[in-house]
C-alpha cells in the first residue's frame, strides 16, 4: 500500500464509489444540495434589501419591487419611515430564515459524512478482519489503523467540508456577481480588476497545502506505525536498554509531521493577507469609481456587502478544495484495502459444510512460500489417519509452523493440495473448515477483558459451567480461582498480569471448549513450568484420545507417544516414523535426541 497517491487530475469514478455509501442517505443529499441552492439565492436579497433602505433614507426615490411587496403583504410603502421599518422587520425575520437554512444545511452534511464514515468503518473493518495473514506480515498494523481510523474519518471531510460546501460556495459567487453585474456592470468589471492576482494566490496555496496534506497524512500513518509497535515491544525496548534510541527516532518522525504542518500553516499565513489586500484594492477602486461619479451611497453599501459575499467564501474555497482532495486521496487509499484480493483473501470461498470432519489430512506435493518463489516448505507429502498423532520436529526455521497455518487456510500454497477426509481445503466453507481445527500456539494472544471473555472469546453459546469444566478436566480451575475475581479477572492486553505459563494454559481451555476433530498443538508446554507441563500432557492424553492431533514441539520427550514423527529440515521432510523406528534409523531424529539427552544430563550434573 503506498503512502504517496500520484499526482492526478480529480478523480470522478473514485468520488462515484465513495458515493455509493451514500445511497442509503440520498434523501439527506438531494435535501442538502436543494439548501445551497437556497442559501445561493438568498446571498443577494439582504445587501440589496439594505440599499433600499439606505437610498429611502437619503431621499432617493425608491420603488419597492413587486416580489418585496408581496412579501411585506401589500404595506403601503411610500412613506419612508414606514419602509424603513417595514423592510428592517423583514430582514430580521429573512435573516432568522437564512441562518435556521444555513444550520439545517451544516448538520445534515455533518451527519451524512459520519453517516458513511460508520458505514464504511464497518466495511473496511470486516473486509480486514477475512484479510489472509500474508497482509499482516507485509504491512506495518499501525498503517492499517490509520486507514480504519484517520483516513477514514477524512472521509467525512468530502460531504462535511468538501464537495457540499464548495458547490454552495460556488453558486453563491455566481449568484452574488451576476446580481453585480445586473446592478450595475461597470462598477463591477472595476471592483474585479484586482481578481487575476486572486486566482494566482488560490492556485499557489491549494497546491502549497495540498503537498504539506499529503506530507501530513504520510507522518500521521508513520507515527501510527511506530507508536503501535513500540508499545506492543515495550518489553524488548526497556530490556535492552533502547529507550533513547527509539525515542531519538521517534522525535525524527515527530518532527516530520510539525515540519509539514508548519509548512502548511505558512501557506495560510500568507494567503489569507493576499486575499485581504485583494478585497481592500476592490474596495479602494470602488470607492474612487462611485465617488468620481456621485452615485447613490445605498449602491456603494450594496457592493460592499457583495464583495464580502465574495471574497467570505473565496477565502475558504481554496481551503476546502484541499479538504475535498485530502479526503479523496484518504477514500483511495481505504479503497485500496476494500479492492485488496491479490493473495491476501481466501481465493474460493468454498461451499462444503459436513456436519463432522473425521480428521483424516493429506498433504500432496505441497511448496509454499510467503514471498515470491522463495520456498519454505517443498514438497511436502505425507498423510494423517483419523485420530492419529503426528509430531513435526525439526530445527526452528524448518517449516513446521508454516504447516499448520496451511491447514486451516491461514495461508494458501503455490502447489499442490491438502485435503481433509479427501476434500481439497480450499472447498470447505471457511468457518466450517476452522470449527473442526483447534489450536494451541506457541505465542498466545490474550484480549483485555475477563479471564473468562477470553476463553470463551465472548461466544453466547459457551456457557460458564462448560468453561469451569474444561479447566478442571486440565487441573487449571483451582489456579483462576485464586486469581483476583476468579473468572471476571481483567488480564488486561495481551495478557500483560498473568506469566507465559498462565496464559498458555488458558489457551489450552480455548481449543478444548470447542471439541474440535483436528487438535494442532504448536509448542503447546515450551512456555509452562514442569509441573504446568506435568498437568497438560495428562490432560492431552485424554483430549488427543479418538481425535486426529498434530503436535510440534522442541521437548521430544512430549511426542514419544505420537503414531508418526515427521522431520523436517530446511523445508524438506527428512524423516518418516516412530520414536523407536526413527532411534534405530541412526538419522535426523536420533542426532536431535541424542543432543537433547546430552544437554539434560549436563543440567542434571550441574543442578548436583
């Protein structure tokens, strides 16, 4: 996901997409757009109402036009206290019109863009949460919380600040000058000599702040970035001693992003001056133009008025035009994760739903790769019966994790198939295929919330007599008891308050609760005590029993048991058999346990 969009004339197919979330609310559309329409028409009616009033008061002769008399219901006008008054009551009370329509009209454009905004957070959250984890190892989480977050709610700019309010400011400018140029068009074409200098100021600025916004936008998804990961890895930073380092890096990125946003603010700075002067030299040329010529003072007031009707928005126009771009460069990067399948989404979404998976697993010729073509596990072959146990041994880095994240289609191989009982994984319904498996990793994730919302992972038809159950069956029920509030224990993120043993053995209630057919236990005792493990390997032989269970783990004393040992090195099985067939053999296997028999005899020897 790039973080810099290409420089690009205004994209009208990607505001047509951004705009098919608005289809639920087009009613508040269509109803803002006929607003500024309104608020358009109504710019002129009060300067022009005040030079009425001012040319009565001076003694001018004045006709109220019929449209005014109407209004007035037929006031007789002729006299000129009575105009006045009359037309000041009006005024107050079309003032109160026009200010109750510019409210309506700032709401409804307010309340349609968080509108979308919920409704596209919804979508891109859903869209992230069937991402395959190849996109997580490519992309920083921080960047995809700011496209959930941060970009998203620049969205809300389009419809808030954007595109509604500069078409309103729009044809309030046309509005305003063509009532100009009717009143008197060579006062007007004086008043616009100074506009060139105007249109040059606005082109410069919009392009000023649009390059600090992107500059902006970049170090606000950097700073999500860095902050995300570094207090996730907090850990690691103050044990290694890296505090000044990473702060060091952190104020670089700090200071990139004030950079920006002073860049941006100095483009204020000297814009909005620019305007001022502009507004100040139509004034000067109109005042020398109408004092040269004697004309009425209600004309010179009247043209006051609309220059400020013109130059008001003119001064923000140029700023919301920004807005408007900020926001559909923001829509093209969320659409670039909504749009996202190359080999991050499951390809098929099968249709199988069996309404039990035996167990039984082949793997066929399997090559698998997170990047390009370079392969961690090649040719993989081998077959699992129902309720079997295998092993997967193997040095770190050999492949056997990668195994099990292809069985349940975390990840999806370049060739070959796996199949469970004899159907190709890509064929089963995706949640179908994840109910049967159960897994226990190495690195356990625990949520903030009670100990209990994380064992069930808040699901309603788990309920809390099967989870106190299944932590007796493994021997941890007394453990969470003696815990702060027992099962409504906060473990907070990550589960940061309980050790590495603790956390493991929650886990394990985890996939025990869900009775799965298939049973994946990735070095499910490397984080535990002896007596932990002790606990989990009596309540694995129960749990394995009639189920089809993989097991991966560097202790080879925890898979004796196993009806298959798989080794694998490089990527590559070396190995095929039991712990006695793969003794004998003298290979892989036997080297792997004669050195784990050495270093336990040199623990034992040292603890003496």
């Amino acid at each position: 996901m790039s973080e810099t969009p290409k420089k690009k004339v205004f994209d009208f197919s990607l505001l047509g997409r951004v705009f098919r979330f608005v289809k639920p609310y087009r009613w508040l559309f269509y109803l803002s757009i006929v607003l500024a329409i309104l608020m358009a028409i109504f710019a002129p009616v009060r300067p022009y109402l005040i030079q009425l009033t001012v040319d009565k008061a001076t003694g001018k002769a004045v006709l109220a036009p019929q449209w005014l008399k109407a209004l007035l219901f037929g006031t007789d006008l002729s006299d000129a206290t009575r105009f006045i008054i009359a037309v000041t009551l009006f005024q107050v009370v079309f003032l109160f019109v026009e200010t109750t329509i510019r409210f309506v009209f700032s709401f409804i454009t307010a309340w349609m863009g968080q509108s979308v905004v919920k409704d596209m957070r919804i979508t891109v959250y859903r869209k992230i949460l069937g991402l395959n984890l190849r996109q997580f190892d490519r992309t920083p989480i921080g960047t995809l919380t700011t496209r959930t977050i941060n970009d998203i709610e620049s969205i809300n700019d389009i419809f808030s600040d954007g595109l509604i309010p500069i078409i309103a400011d729009l044809l309030t400018i046309v509005i305003t000058l063509g009532t100009m140029f009717w009143m008197d068009w060579r006062l007007t074409l004086i008043c616009l000599v100074p506009f060139p200098v105007m249109i040059v100021a606005t082109y410069y600025f919009k392009e000023s702040v649009n390059k600090s916004f992107i500059r902006v936008r970049n170090a606000v998804a950097s700073l999500n970035a860095f902050v995300q990961e570094h207090i996730t890895g907090m850990q690691v930073v103050q044990a290694f001693s890296a505090e000044e380092r990473e702060f060091t890096k952190f104020k670089k990125i700090n200071s990139e992003h004030r950079n920006a946003n002073i860049k941006a603010i100095f483009a204020y700075s000297v814009f909005f001056p620019v305007v001022e002067v502009v507004l100040a030299l139509s004034m000067g040329f109109l005042v020398w133009w109408i004092a040269d010529r004697s004309l009425d003072a209600g004309l010179l007031i009247a043209f006051i008025l609309y220059l400020n009707q013109i130059f008001r928005p003119l001064r923000v126009i140029a700023d919301k035009f920004n807005v408007l771009q900020m926001g559909m460069i923001a829509a093209e990067r969320v659409l670039k994760v909504l749009d996202n399948t190359d080999e991050i989404v499951p390809v098929a979404e099968g249709a199988y739903q069996p309404a039990h998976i035996r167990g039984e697993i082949r793997f066929e010729k399997v090559w698998f790769a997170y990047i390009d073509e370079q392969y961690v596990l090649k040719d993989i072959d081998f077959e699992v019966k129902a309720g079997q146990t295998v092993a997967l041994v193997g040095h770190t880095g050999s492949g056997k994790t990668s195994i099990i994240s292809l069985l349940n289609r975390l990840y999806h191989i370049q060739k070959g198939s796996i199949k469970i009982d004899g159907v190709n994984v890509e064929d089963y319904e995706l949640d179908c295929l994840r109910k049967g498996i159960g897994v226990v990793l190495q690195d356990v994730f625990l949520f903030s919330g009670s100990v209990m919302d994380n064992i069930t992972l808040r699901n309603p038809d788990i309920s809390g007599s099967q989870v106190m159950e299944a932590a007796k069956m493994i021997g941890v029920h007394d453990f969470i008891m003696q815990l702060p509030g027992g099962y409504d224990y906060n473990v907070m993120e990550r589960g940061s308050t309980l050790s590495l043993g603790q956390r493991q053995l929650l886990s394990f209630i985890r996939a025990l609760l869900y009775n799965p057919s298939i049973l994946i236990l990735d070095e499910a005792t490397s984080s535990v005590d002896t007596e932990s493990e002790q606990l989990i390997e009596r309540a694995i032989d129960t749990l394995i029993s009639g189920r089809t269970s993989i097991v991966i783990a560097h202790r080879l004393s925890t898979i004796r048991k196993a009806d298959k040992i798989i080794v694998l090195d490089k990527g590559e099985i070396r190995e095929t058999g039991n712990h006695e067939e793969l003794l004998l053999l003298g290979g892989f296997y036997a080297k792997l346990h004669e050195m784990q028999f050495e270093k336990q005899k040199q623990k034992v020897a040292v603890a003496g």
